[in-house]
C-alpha cells in the first residue's frame, strides 16, 4: 500500500511519490497537484 498525503492547504490527497521531491542536501519540497501548494525544504531525519 502506498503512503498518502494531505495538503495542508486544500486537504486533496495524492500519493507519496506524486507530491515529495528529493533534494540533494536530504531536504524535500512538497507541491500539491491540485491547488499548487508548495512547501520547500523540508527537513527529514537524515537532514
């Protein structure tokens, strides 16, 4: 089963691979596909 994810803007719902991007420094930017919503770097555990 594949992840989901919420926009935190307009609640649509879209599989994790479809809205995360990786970026090199092991941060992530988020953009939602349907109201464009976009949240930049991200910090994961290993960044």
């Amino acid at each position: 089963m594949d992840p989901i994810v919420t926009c935190p803007k307009c609640q649509s719902k879209a599989r994790f691979e479809e809205v995360l991007t990786a970026q090199s420094n092991q941060n992530v930017i988020y953009r939602c596909s349907q109201c464009d919503y976009t949240k930049r770097n991200i910090e994961t555990s290993k960044g």
